[in-house]
C-alpha cells in the first residue's frame, strides 16, 4: 500500500459505522482510551465540533479518523479543544496517521483553534511520537489519572500551539 493512494475528506453521518468500528479495535487495545464501548452516533456527534471531523480513505475504504471536541462551553475556551485520532489495526506504520494529523491541523486553524490538546497513556508511544511530528509537546504527566481494570493508569497531557489563530 503506497500512503499516495490516500485521501483525507470531511467525516459524515453515513461514515459512522466504520469510524465506530476503528474506534472499537482501539478501545480494544486498552491504549488509546478509557473507554470501554463506543457510543452511539448521537451522543458521538454532541460530544464532538461539527468541523475538524476528517476520515482517511484508500479506495473509498475508511482507514482512520479523527476529530475535535470542545474542553469547555466557556466562550474563553473556544479556540481550546482535545483531539482524537485512530488508525484501523491494518494499517498503521504506513504514514496515515501522519497525513490525518497534517490536515486536522490545518482544518483546526481554519475554524480558529488556537489549542489542540491530547490526553495519552505512556505506552502509546506512536501516539506521543505522531503528536511530537506535528508540534505537540508534552505538557506533564496526570499521574493515577483513572482506573483500568483495576489499575491506575497515568496520562501523558501533550499540548500544540497554533502559529497562526490566537498570536495576534
């Protein structure tokens, strides 16, 4: 699979059943979310913007998603939000994680977000090491943030400064 053949284009409605379905196999990874099931559509959606919702696509097949939710309803947090980003088990080490980051960032600047944030367990470190790629920096550890199966668990807080919304 050559990462030339994908395309990454706005998430819709009709796209829900395979993001879910990617969201599952990182649920199951038990090192990409606390979560324990994926929700429905309906509550997905509320918990997430309207824009900064992208999916990746090798031959009209969704590989990945990813997307932005608010950290607050406060106006002074609007440019504030934490994101989200999955790859199907399939393919990752392929770049296309890569490519979704590029353009959440570009779409987060173009909806004016000033702050993306990202809470990850320690052990994804292909996630902190994407997140790193595109100017996230860590910010601390939360540390016996939650529990995982009887586990306490810490979070790696990472933090990416837009350039270009808020400088000014």
């Amino acid at each position: 699979m050559n990462t030339g053949d994908v395309i990454i284009v706005p998430m819709i409605a009709a796209d829900w059943e395979a993001v879910n379905q990617i969201y599952l196999e990182g649920i199951a990874t038990k090192n990409a979310t606390f979560e324990t099931t994926a929700p429905l559509w309906e509550a997905w959606d509320k918990a997430h913007r309207k824009d900064c919702r992208l999916v990746a696509k090798i031959n009209d097949t969704i590989v990945g998603w990813a997307a932005l939710s608010q950290v607050s309803a406060r106006k002074v947090y609007e440019g504030v939000t934490e994101c989200s980003i999955y790859i199907s088990a399939i393919y990752h080490n392929k770049g296309i994680g890569d490519k979704l980051m590029t353009e959440l960032v570009k779409e987060s600047e173009r909806n004016n977000v000033w702050t993306m944030q990202a809470g990850i367990f320690p052990e994804n470190i292909a996630s902190i090491r994407l997140h790193e790629k595109h100017n996230f920096r860590i910010l601390g550890v939360k540390e016996k943030v939650g529990k995982m199966d009887h586990r306490w668990r810490d979070v790696v807080l990472m933090e990416r400064r837009s350039r270009v919304v808020g400088v000014n």
